[in-house]
C-alpha cells in the first residue's frame, strides 16, 4: 500500500497545517498506516461554470484520475475493484447533472400585484460560502455531490473530509483545480477525529459560512443541526435509513431475494452506508422468501478484496448480538467477526424496541418479520424515525401503488431494489433520523425580490389617498 500525505486546499494551493500537525489514516482490513493528512487548525478554517464541470468529467475518466482514485480508495476505505468503477462512474454522472443545471439558476420578473404600475424582479442568488461535510463510504461519490450543485449556483464552498479518507476526498479537490475552478472558490480541510468536534463548530459559528450540507449518521448530523440552529444557517442534511421492503403473498421471490440483497448487503456496493433493513413478508410469501433469502445471502462473501476475489462485500461494521438476545432468529450467519469484517446475516423476528429494528446497522445485515395483513406491514413499515428509501413487490401493479403511496419515504421501488436515485431528484428524507433538504438548486440558492415602482408612486400617509 502507497504511503501518502493529504493536505489542506486554501485559496487555490495545497498547504500544510498552519502548526504542522497531521493525523494517521488507517487501512480499515489491515490497520495498517497508509498515510498522514494535516490536521487544520483554528486559524486554517478562518483563511478562506459549467465549461469547468464538463472538463471535470472528462478528467475522472482518465486513466490518470483513475489509478488515483482507486488507490487511495482501496487503501483508506478498502473498496473492491467494483466499487471504484462505481464511484467513478457515478461521480461523471453527477458532473454532467449538475453542468446542466448552470443555465436553470435563473430568477423571473413580473408586473407587481401591489404597486399598481411597477414591475418585481425576483434574483435567484447564491447563499455566499457553503460548508459541505462528505462521508468515508463512498467518498468520490458524496464528495462531488457535496460541492457541485453548491458551485454551480455560485457559491464558494469550504469542503470537510472524513478523517477516514481524507486522500480520496483530496483528490476531487485536485481535479476540480485542474478542470480550471478559480482559486478560493473551492477550499479542502482535513482535521482529526479529536480536533474535528470544536473545529467543525467553529467552522458553522463563522459568519462567512452561510450554508451547511452534511451527509453521515442521524447522531453527528443532530449536533450539527444543534450548531446551525444557534445561528439560524440553512442545512440539508443526509442522515441514515433502514430501508423497508414490503414483501407481500404474490411476490416473485427470488427477484425479491435479489433484490433485498443487492441493496441491502451491499453486494455490489461495498464499503457503502448499508441499511440493516426490516423486511415485512405476508405471511404466504415466507414459504418461498426464506428460501430464497438464505440461498442469496449464502452466497456473498465479506473479507478482502485484494487477496481473496470472490469477496463481493468489503469492511463493515455492525453489531448483532442483542437481535438474538432478544428473540430474534438467526437464518444466516455467526454472529462473529473477523477484524472489521462481518459476514452477511439474515434475522427472523425482528420487531419494534429491538436495536436492530430502530438503529441503523450500517452492516450487511438484514432483518425479517412476519405480519399477517397488508395494513399491518405498512404499519410496521412506517414504524420508524428513518425515511430515506423503500420497497414493494407483488404482481398487482395497482396493489403496489396503494401500498407505496403509504409508505413514509423518500423514494419508494416497486419491483426494484430499496436504493434508488434520479437525475435533478437524488435521494432526500423527510426529516427525523434521515435529515431534509435536498441537493438540489432551490436549497443552495436564495430569493432576492427587487421592486421597481412606479414613477408617480403615492405615498398615502404623505399624500393622502
């Protein structure tokens, strides 16, 4: 594994921490050390088109930008080989989406409804510098995510990696400099875990930053919604999900299987933020889902990508004892793990009061139960703080609907794996443990009303009426 230093991105040029302190970044499988990044410090954070975008897209596709990302990729986050393509590909995707929006951040103007005669003219304006906080588990994906739509609605944006991938996360920062981003209108800091709480709240307390984009877990993203709110600042926030799949009795249950593992462990998606879901089967679809579910389950692999290339899921982590504790009943798995590798499991008896029903597992784990009506999983559907995603199978489409249209969620697929995004919509909650707001141009920009009035305006309490 290569040996790297990450540094800061101030006003264009890569720099070191104004003291010189850097922090260790770990190999997640081999705890190995594979490098140092600089650990800002309180004086760091205070310094501070679409021709550009589409550069940036054809730059990710080179074979330069490539070997870059999926070296620092499988040393900081231990991705395997499809996990990388997907970052890449997905991050091109996100480029152009939000190239094409630069001719959409446009105002209107009409005839004024209350100074007979004038005229409105409605700005739609950028916010000023933005703070966008990106995640470890797909770090060239939500680090691009984090900043486009920020920048492409004319705002400055302040980025802060994780300090489990700050190279991978540096990287896009190099790109987007090289694809010609003016100096100071992107800046990276990195920091360390114990620095970042007091840092990263000096960072929304500075009254240069007007916005604030967080994507991670409810718990860090409920503190710093706390910051924000002394201050009144704006966020969007992308929080956790538990991702419900709504099985009923006529369900193609192998593509239901397939479907719930694909999305749910992760087998194609490595390394991602997989929800520990709760899927609700009527009770005569169990016959054949278990079946099914304990075959697909089976056949995934946990471990590391690099020695052993039958591994489909990369490091997760996840607790699972308390389930079986509990009452739950184990289909599938050990309840062992190996480092920070756990292997696929599979828990019959899941239910409302267990942690493995109201938290996120954020492991390749996936819970089971039973209802005997269709009201009653929508119930136990809806029996949650998270709304980020969901599922319904069955063979009546219009079933499906009424079902889906029940269902507290972001997105919800029929016939389709939990997981799913659109172009100009991504994914959002609706508010609780998944966070709100959207990246999206209504959220990075604000409304700026200019009225002129009419030349012979009266002014009724000078004038009269």
């Amino acid at each position: 594994m290569a040996s790297t230093e990450t540094l800061l991105w101030i006003n264009g040029e890569r720099k070191s921490a104004s003291d010189h302190t850097t922090f260790e970044v770990r190999n997640p499988l081999s705890s190995k050390v594979v490098g140092s990044s600089a650990s800002a410090t309180s004086q760091d954070c205070k310094q501070k088109s679409a021709d550009i975008f589409l550069k940036a897209a054809d730059l990710v596709q080179t074979e330069k930008y490539k070997n870059k990302f999926k070296q620092a990729l499988q040393d900081e986050t231990a991705a395997t080989n499809s996990w990388v393509m997907i970052n890449i590909v997905g991050s091109r995707g996100g480029i152009l989406e939000a190239a094409s929006l630069a001719s959409q951040v446009k105002g209107e103007s009409f005839p004024s409804s209350s100074a007979i005669g004038g005229h409105v003219i409605v700005q739609r304006r950028a916010h000023g510098a933005v703070l966008s906080i990106a995640p470890w588990n797909a770090p060239v994906t939500l680090t691009f995510r984090a900043i486009l739509i920020p920048l492409i609605c004319g705002n400055t944006v302040v980025l802060k990696s994780s300090e489990y991938s700050p190279w991978s996360q540096e990287i896009v920062v190099e790109l987007m400099h090289e694809a010609g981003l003016p100096p100071g209108v992107l800046n990276y800091i990195s920091m360390s875990r114990e620095s970042s709480p007091k840092l990263t709240a000096e960072l929304i307390g500075n009254p240069l930053i007007r916005h604030v984009n967080f994507t991670g877990s409810d718990r860090v993203g409920k503190i710093l919604a706390g910051e924000a709110a002394k201050y009144l600042k704006p966020c969007v926030f992308e929080l956790g999900g538990k991702a419900p799949a709504v099985v009923l009795n006529d369900a193609d249950t192998d593509a239901a299987a397939r479907g719930i593992a694909h999305w749910r462990h992760a087998a194609l998606r490595p390394d991602l933020h997989v929800h520990r879901a709760r899927h609700r089967a009527a009770r005569g679809s169990r016959v054949h889902l278990f079946p099914s579910c304990n075959r697909t389950f089976a056949n995934l692999q946990a471990g590391n990508p690099l020695t052993n290339p039958a591994t489909q899921l990369s490091a997760l982590f996840t607790w699972l004892r308390e389930a079986r504790d509990s009452g739950a009943e184990l289909l599938v798995g050990d309840l062992n793990r190996e480092g920070t590798v756990v292997q696929p499991h599979l828990i019959k008896g899941v239910r409302p009061g267990m942690r493995a029903w109201e938290r996120e597992s954020f492991g390749p784990v996936v819970g089971i139960a039973v209802v005997d009506t269709v009201d009653e999983a929508i119930e136990m559907a809806n029996a949650t703080e998270y709304s980020l995603s969901a599922s319904v199978w069955t063979k009546d489409i219009n079933r499906a609907l009424d079902v889906a249209s029940q269902i507290r969620s972001g997105n919800t697929s029929i016939n389709g794996a939990t997981f799913h995004t659109e172009a100009g919509l991504g994914v959002a909650g609706l508010g609780g443990a998944t966070g709100y707001g959207r990246f999206d141009i209504d959220n990075f920009t604000i409304k700026r009303m200019i009225i002129v009035h009419p030349s012979k305006s009266k002014f009724p309490l000078v004038d009269g009426w």
